[in-house]
C-alpha cells in the first residue's frame, strides 16, 4: 500500500500542473481554431452575394471534374446515390461508380437501371490496382457520362484508385456511396479551383451529419437534429471538430485531413501521388500528407482548402458497437499515418505542417485519450490517498470538462451566426445538452475505443471493416452500409 | 496533503467557467431569438413588397411611373428588401422586364448607392457595387465596371470583369480582353466565361488571342474559339494544335476542334497523336474518335496500335449516341 501510495506520490509530483496544463492547451487551441473559423465564416457571409457560381454552373471553362464512388454491398441505395450524383448542377462532370466486387445485387441493378453496355477496350495504367478488373460498363446515352467499374473486391482505397485510373477529367471527387450530396456541392467545392487553379491541389467539403434530417428523393430537405442521444451528440462533435475545426486549420493552410467522403484532388497530382496508399487505414488522411510532402520537397506553392459550406451529408453511428468499431479505426489510422510521417513533425522544411499541425495531432488528437484516461484513473486515486486536495480534483474537472464544454458551446455560436442549419428550438436544446452530456460517458468511451484501436495497430493487430445497420434516412426501409467516414 | 491551487483560485476559475458557460448558452438564445425575429419580420415585409416588385417588373410602360412611387418612398428595412427582391430576380430576366426592375432600383436609390460606393476604400462594398452594376440595364454602368476591372483587389476585379461580361454590351470587351492575360490576377474561368456571356460582340475579338505571348490567353483563346464560333477560329486552331509550344494550348485546341468537327483538321489532329505529350495525344485521338468513321477509319486503324495504351483504349472509342 505505501509502495502504491510513493508510486502515486511521484507521478503527481511530476504531472500534477502539466497535466492541467495539457488540458487547458487542447481546449485553448481548439477555442483558437473555432475563432479562425469564426472570422472566415464572416468574411464568407459578406461575400455571398458575389460568388460567381451561378456563372460557373453554365461555363464551359469549368474545369471537368471526374466523381469517383466506390460501391460494396449497396444494392439498396445505388440507384439513388447515382442518380443524385448524376444530377449535381455542375457543366461537366462524370460519375464512375466502382463496385467492388458486391456480393448483392449492386452491378446488375446498374447495368438495367442505366441500360449500360460492355466497353471492352484496353485498360488505361494510370495507376497500379489489385483487384482484378472485371469488366467496364458505360452508358450508351449522351444523356449522362456514367462509368460502372466492375473489379474483385480488394478494399476502399484500392477501389478508388481503380475508378482514378478511369477518370478523364482534370478534377477528381471521391464520394461515398451511402453519403448525400447537396445539389451545388461539385460548385462549391470545386470554386477554390476555379479562383486558384495554379496552386489549389485539393479541396475538403464539410461532412454533416443526416441522422435526423428529412430526406427527399435523395436530397437533404429539412435538417433536424436526431432523437438518439448518441447521434446528437456526434452531430455536436462533427460541428466542433470537423467544420469549425477543420476549416481553422485550412485558414492556416496547414490543413492535413480531408474527409474520404467528400474530397477533390487535381487529377494530375493524385497520379503523381500514386493514388491512395491501398494498406493505409486511414487512407484519407495519408493521402493528404503525401500530397503535402511532396508539395513541400519540391517546392511547388500549393493550397488544401476546406470549404465549409455543406456538400455532403453522411449517416453517423447510431449503435455504441458500431461507434466503437469506427473511433478504433480512426484512432488506428491516425497512429499510423502520424507514425509513417514522423519525419515531417517539428520540421522546417515542411512549414505549417510538420511546425504546427503535425504536433498538434501528435499531441492533442493522438495522446489525448492515453492523458485523458490518466487524469480520470489518477486523480480519484490521488483523493483516495490523500495525495491531492479535492480542490485540485475540481480544478481537474473544471480545465478538462468545464472548458470543454465551453468550447463546444463556442462552435454552437459560431454555428448559429453562420449557417444556422439547426433551426428548431429544440434542436438548439438539443444541442447545448448534447454538449453537456458528451462529457458525462461519452468522451471518456470514446477515449477508451481510441486507446484500443492504437494498441491493435501496436500489436498489428488486422483491422476489420464492420458494417453498420443505417437507421434509414431513405424512404425505404432499414438497409446496411459501411462505417461513416470522419 | 499539498494544496496546489488556493480555494480562492479554484473559486475564481469555477465562478469563470460558470459564467462563460452561461453567457455562450444565453448568446446562442439570443441570437436564434433575435434570427426568429428578424425572419419572421422581414418574410411579413416580403409579401408585402414582393408583389410591388412584380407588379413593376411586368408594368407596361405609361403604367411603370405609378408602380415606381411606392419605391421612391420607401426607406430602411422596406427599401432594402425591394432592392433585393429586385437583384435577386435580375439574375434570371431579360429584355424589358430588366429594363423594369433597373427603374425599380434606380426608384430605391441603389443605382446612387452603387456607383458611389464604386469609389468606397472597402474592397468589399467596391465588389458588391460591380454586382448590382453589372445586372442591371444601365449603359453609365459601363464606365464604372472598366474602372472596377483595373481595381487593386483581386477580388473586385474578378467581380468586375464577370459583371462586364454579363451587361453584354461591346463597350466592355475591351475591358473583358484586358483581363485574359494571367497577369490580371483574373481566373480564366472567370474572363472565359465573361467572354462567352458578351459572345455576340467578343467573338470577332477573340482571335486576336491566338497570337498572344501569353500561354494562358492563348489556352483560353482556343477554349472559348468554338463556343463562341470565332470567324476563321478553325485554321487558327489546327495550327494552334499543330504549332503552340505549350502543351496545354494545344490540349484546348484539340478539344475545341472535337467540338467543331472539322475535317480538315484530321491530319494535324493525326499528326498531335504522335507528340510528345501525353495529354495532346490522348486529346487529339479522342476528338478524332468522336468525327464520323468516313474522315477517319484509316487514321484510327492505325492508333489502335499505337504503342501507348490510352491512345490504343482512346482511338477504340465508339461515339456515343445522340
């Protein structure tokens, strides 16, 4: 017992005030991103009435964007997703669907659906994939510009490099199948092309959550906020961390994660990239680094810009089960990616990125669950010892919690002076409980999953793709699709 | 037991945390009250002035003058709905009830308002001033937007030069042509497509570009030749194709000629499926794919053994049915 009691001693010796100093940076830095976010937003409302998209919705000198969307299993919500892709308002642009290698129905749904035809020419090599490829299917019509790549199954990355291989257009957007896309989405996000074709190379839309909304032949109509407490609040979370947060980091253009569900790349440099790295976990953001490193290395001027209008909406984890299975995942990817570019952290030569970004990742994305999980084990223990005042409990429970709710209040002001997409009373109620509930249970769940999911990839532990039952956000009934993507 | 932080420290921080917590939660009530007010109010104000507003637009013309009065008298809230119900449908009208609802905003004083602001020292006001000059149907406009196309912010010159574009009237081509250069710091895609929107008066012009020192003006030279039907644009485009030293003029020479369908241009397109580049040839091998089979059997039969693989897949292509 007094061997523990020295143990405990010596770790709040050393640790006591860092560890409330840890706390105290992570929500600062956060608070710090939400207020960039902040002045962005409003330079962006006082320029809405000069965009210029409807120009670029009828120009033939936009630039042609290639939709790349991988398809496993989605026999369900196919037709729709295609459709509703087919009909984004944008003048030129082509949809290659890649299915990868579906056990359902998915491929013949397809081919009847759209009357698609063989096309049995030569493969082009653009870039090395996998998985065998079938057969290519295309529309006969001039009607719509629809390629069905039909391939074995080999995984996301994989299948998206092979729909890559078989874009013709200069832009590339990789969507999921069982996201929602707003209609002026490829507008949008392509805009930063258009303004800045020299040096934009890649542009991130912000994923929403759908849980909630009402849906219309697949199109969001009404936004509201879910009635299960675990989707509210993952929608407060993705408002917090991914739109506020991500579009901070893109306003100090150290921007390094773009979402798997909504992100466009310049074609050239993804094939001078070679793609997405198909044994990546967390493909999306390790192919972002390794645009950055090779921006960086040879010297090139470059921009990835995060447009915070909403262009894509996903269906969040409705089940702890499957919640778990995705922030192991995410954890794990993160691990990895940070590992396989540790060169680049706390170095020169990579700018924002490797002085700001990268360590703030390592930091405060990365350890936060390990510090976290600490803080939660040790301070109890150090009250039960007698080891620290309750007032250094309250102190604890004030920096990491107290503030952190704090800052999730501060991205639902920012919210609610930008987009204000939340527009019910209760949906704002919803929200501010949300904020306060993710303190009690769910960060520290959460903490719990990432923990494990970077011990997995510590031990190389395989990682599994689950799948989850979707809630149905459709006008069809319960139907089963991939983990959301982040 | 040490005590690391005074009660009266942890009190502090407590009654902080408190307190910031309270005033964010109140700030959002606040501001979603005071959106809810806001909203309903002016949507009562919308249906009282969005008939007005149509009424005016459709008025013949010895009935224009009354439908005005009600706008002349309008101040604060009211009259900045009207202008932007009025703005807002600009976008989508033409010919006379253009003409109506430019009565209608000159009637609310924005016409003023823009063209003092065109001198206004915040870029912003300047940009949104282009906006409203290029909608609406008023030669002065003109003038202003040429100036605003010179103006020392990005921005506003982007504005600017789309605002030229959309008044399509010949004054501005001059001003559309003075922002192809990249030097501009214009988008193409933002000139090209001002271009396009003047095609009646800028067509003539264009060719012009294809002799340009700039790459960037002779790329979006080429794009826009065929869009815009270009006196002479196909010889100058096959030899574009045949002769530019930059890849990427050649690639829209290419493309452009696809959408022409020239015959005459089968041999340089045959010839730019041999160079060096791999974007011309993969261009100029589609768009000899797309011609009909009679101009170019001979010619595809021999690129589908070409020893590149996406000029043998592009020479293999069967047009697409109409």
């Amino acid at each position: 017992m007094d061997a523990t009691r020295d143990i405990l001693s010596a770790i709040f010796a050393f640790l006591a005030i860092p560890m409330l100093a840890y706390f105290i940076a992570i929500n600062t830095s956060y608070l710090a991103l939400i207020a960039l976010a902040s002045r962005h937003f409003a330079k962006h409302a006082r320029r809405s009435s000069f965009t210029g998209e409807r120009s670029m919705a009828a120009s033939p000198l936009s630039l042609g964007i290639s939709v790349v969307m991988p398809a496993y299993n989605e026999e369900t919500v196919i037709v729709a997703s295609v459709r509703s892709v087919l009909d984004l308002r944008y003048p030129d642009h082509e949809v290659i669907v890649v299915n990868d290698g579906s056990t359902d129905a998915t491929l013949q749904i397809l081919i009847d659906t759209f009357g698609l035809v063989p096309d049995d020419r030569e493969h082009p090599v653009r870039l090395p994939v996998r998985g065998h490829i079938r057969q290519i299917w295309v529309s006969p019509s001039s009607e719509f510009d629809l390629t069905v790549v039909d391939k074995e199954n080999s995984g996301r990355s994989d299948t998206l490099n092979a729909g890559i291989r078989f874009a013709e257009r200069d832009l590339v957007v990789m969507v999921d199948a069982d996201s929602l896309i707003d209609p002026d989405a490829l507008l949008k996000v392509s805009k930063p092309f258009a303004d800045d074709p020299e040096n934009t190379v890649a542009t991130g839309g912000v994923v929403r959550a759908v849980n909630g909304c009402l849906v219309n032949r697949g199109r969001v109509v009404e936004v509201g906020m879910p009635r299960q407490l675990l989707a509210k609040i993952q929608v407060v979370e993705y408002l917090r961390a991914f739109l506020l947060g991500r579009t901070g980091w893109s306003q100090l253009n150290a921007l390094v994660l773009i979402s798997g569900a909504f992100g466009m790349f310049r074609r050239d440099i993804l094939l001078e990239v070679g793609g997405l790295d198909a044994d990546s976990i967390g493909e999306d953001f390790e192919l972002v680094m390794r645009i950055h490193r090779l921006m960086r290395r040879s010297k090139r001027p470059y921009r990835v810009t995060f447009v915070a209008e909403p262009v894509s909406w996903t269906e969040v984890p409705p089940t702890m089960r499957v919640l778990a299975r995705q922030r192991r995942r995410w954890h794990r990817g993160l691990w990895e990616v940070l590992w396989k570019y540790r060169g680049m952290t706390f170095n020169p030569r990579y700018g924002v990125v490797g002085m700001v970004a990268l360590p703030f990742y390592w930091l405060f994305e990365l350890f936060a669950p390990l510090l976290e999980l600490s803080g939660l084990i040790l301070v109890p223990l150090g009250l039960a010892f007698g080891l620290v005042d309750p007032g250094y409990g309250l102190m604890f429970l004030l920096v990491s919690y107290a503030y952190g709710f704090f800052v999730t209040l501060a991205a639902l002001v920012v919210e609610e002076a930008s987009f204000h997409r939340y527009d019910r009373w209760r949906d704002l109620g919803s929200c501010i409980w949300a904020a306060f509930v993710e303190n009690l249970g769910y960060r520290q769940l959460t903490a719990v999953w990432r923990l494990q999911g970077w011990w997995a990839a510590l031990r190389g532990t395989k990682q599994e793709w689950g799948v989850m039952t979707r809630a149905g956000f459709l006008e069809e009934p319960a139907v089963t699709v991939r983990e959301g993507s982040r | 037991m040490p005590t690391l932080f005074p009660s009266s420290v942890v009190f502090v921080v407590l009654i902080a945390c408190t307190i910031a917590c309270v005033v964010a939660i109140v700030l959002v009530t606040v501001m979603r009250l005071a959106r809810r007010v806001r909203g309903s109010r002016l949507q009562r104000l919308t249906e009282r002035i969005r008939p007005a507003v149509l009424q005016a637009a459709v008025a013949e013309q010895d009935a224009l003058d009354n439908s005005l009065t009600v706008f002349r008298s309008m101040r604060g809230r009211a009259r900045r709905n009207a202008e932007s119900i009025a703005t807002r449908m600009l976008y989508d009208v033409t010919g006379e009830t253009r003409t109506n609802l430019t009565y209608v905003l000159a009637a609310c004083g924005t016409i003023t308002r823009a063209v003092s602001r065109t001198t206004s020292t915040v870029p912003v006001r300047r940009a949104r001033a282009a906006e409203i000059l290029g909608l609406i149907d008023y030669p002065d406009a003109i003038s202003h937007l040429i100036r605003l196309a010179q103006d020392e912010s990005d921005e506003v010159r982007a504005v600017a030069t789309r605002a030229l574009g959309r008044s399509g009237r010949p004054e501005a081509i001059a001003g559309l042509l003075a922002a192809l250069p990249s030097s501009s710091g214009v988008p193409a895609v933002v000139v090209g497509s001002a271009l396009l929107e003047a095609a009646e008066h800028s067509a003539a012009a264009i060719g012009r570009g294809f002799t340009d020192s700039d790459p960037a003006v002779r790329r979006t030279t080429a794009i826009l030749a065929s869009h815009v039907m270009s006196p002479g644009a196909t010889p100058r485009l096959i030899r574009a194709l045949a002769t530019d030293d930059e890849p990427l003029v050649r690639i829209a020479a290419a493309r452009s000629i696809m959408r022409l369908q020239t015959r005459d241009a089968v041999p340089a397109l045959y010839e730019a499926a041999s160079s060096e580049h791999s974007g011309v040839r993969i261009a100029a091998t589609t768009a000899l794919a797309t011609f009909p089979p009679a101009w170019t059997h001979e010619v595809l039969t021999d690129l589908k053994h070409h020893p590149d693989v996406d000029i043998r897949r592009a020479a293999s292509a069967t047009p697409i049915e109409g």
